[in-house]
C-alpha cells in the first residue's frame, strides 16, 4: 500500500475500542464511510459488556484522496487483524457489517471460519451495482488519472438531519478494487459456515436487493435469517430502524452465544 497523504481525521471517524466481556463484536464500517457510521451500535454492544471493536478502514475518514491509495485488499488486512487481536482476548467473536463492511465481514467468517461465530449484515454490498467496474479494474490507475473521483451518494439517511460523515466524492481507482472483494466472496459463499443475520432497506438508494438474493440462494450450508427495515435508507445503523438492528444483534449474540451469556444481561 502506498503511504497516505497526511490529512487529519474527520470528526467522528476515530475508531472505537471498548474492553468488555469474553464475547467480542468486530463492526466493518462500508466504502467511503467511517466508524462514525457504526458509533451508536457499537457503543450499544458496550453498554450490553461485550469488548467491541470498530477499526478506521485505509484511506477513510480523511480524504478522498486518500483512498485512492488504497484497494480492497488493503480494506480486508485492516479488519483481519483487528479479528485476530479480538480473538486472541475473547472466547467468541462475531463479525458485523455495513455496506461493503458487510463484504468484509463474510469474508472474515469465510477464511476464520474457527473465530467468527456468527455474522450480522445491514445492506451488505455483495455484487457488482455499477457495471463499469468490473472494466475499469484492470486499468483503474489510468482511469484515476484521467477521472480520480465521480460524485458520491453518501449519507443515504430517511431521518432528517442526520449524516453519515463520510465522503462526498467516490475515488475511482479504490472503487475498481471492489469486484475482486465481491467475487472472492462469492466463490465462498457455499463454505459459509457462521449464521448470519441480515437486515435489508426496503428504500435503499445505494445498494440494491440483487446482494442479499445471492447470499439466500448461495449461502446453503448454513442459517440465514432477513429482516426488512421499512423505515430507513442505505444507512440504517444511523436511521429510523437502528434501534431494532442494534437489539436484534444483540439478541442474535446471545442466542448463538456457546456460553448461552453473549454478554452481561
């Protein structure tokens, strides 16, 4: 990866860190966003006593500029090790994901199959949405000279007045990485071992149903349950339903819990 530009952090995209209990939640924040996408559940793990921990992706909460650095891989070794520095202090540990953060978090559970023990996704972003991508991949270092960034659709929020704090620009040559993401995923999808829960926007303006049909009719070998959000967008950590996520994940940890605790009640 080649080093960053050295702008500072945005406000609210620190990553968060809470030690608690023996029962671990990893949260992947998605493309062009930052944990502060992921603060109020993550900080509702916490208060529940679980340990939780919600990293900075490469290239995020800064500048778009900066992402352009990065790629998918990058994106993937960042939560990767956050995983394996939470399981080395819990007993079980499942992963959570918004977004591409959803990607990322299969991903874990695909190839840490003995750490994750279950998975929850809110509009996970699993197949290609923009039909150029997958073109624009080999040659995205070009394309970025000529086009480093196209208008973004962020903070795809219902509740009035509340943003996503993320970027504004989507940066094309870290957008061309994500089909490789996608397709790894994809290919693993018949060896997802871990539950998943999953919740879908019923008016999500950035991701569209195709993802969560591929994850039913691939995703066979194991349980699969989905939640419909009527009342929130693309974002739905930050929107009207966040409640319902933030106890339906709690609920799904303790009941998948091998200690039958999940957390301190």
């Amino acid at each position: 990866m080649t080093p960053l530009i050295d702008n500072p952090l945005l406000p609210g995209a620190e990553p968060f860190s809470h030690r608690g209990s023996r029962t671990g939640a990893l949260l992947c924040h998605g493309f062009t966003g930052s944990p502060h996408s992921m603060r109020p559940w993550a900080e509702h793990l916490a208060d529940a006593g679980l340990s939780v921990e919600v990293p900075l992706l490469p290239g995020h909460g800064t500048a778009w500029q900066d992402m352009n650095l990065t790629g998918s891989d990058d994106w993937y070794a960042a939560v990767e090790k956050a995983l394996l520095d939470l399981a080395s202090r819990c007993d079980e540990v499942y992963v959570m994901g918004l977004s591409m953060g959803g990607a990322l978090s299969v991903r874990l559970a695909q190839e840490h199959p003995d750490l994750v023990q279950g998975v929850v996704l809110v509009n996970p972003s699993l197949v290609v949405e923009d039909l150029r991508l997958p073109f624009i991949a080999p040659i995205r270092h070009l394309v970025a000279r000529v086009l480093p960034s196209t208008p973004g659709l962020g903070s795809d929020i219902a509740l009035t007045g509340m943003g996503e704090g993320g970027y504004d620009r989507v940066p094309t040559a870290a957008a061309a990485t994500l089909p490789k993401l996608w397709s790894v995923v994809q290919k693993g999808l018949s060896g997802l071992r871990a539950p998943v829960l999953a919740y879908r926007s019923t008016q999500d303006h950035v991701v569209g149903p195709r993802s969560l049909r591929m994850l039913a009719r691939r995703a066979t070998n194991t349980t699969l349950m989905i939640h419909l959000l009527h009342d929130s967008y693309h974002v739905a950590t930050l929107d009207h339903d966040a409640t319902a996520i933030f106890d339906g994940s709690l609920a799904f940890v303790r009941e998948q819990s091998r200690s039958g605790e999940g957390a301190d009640r």
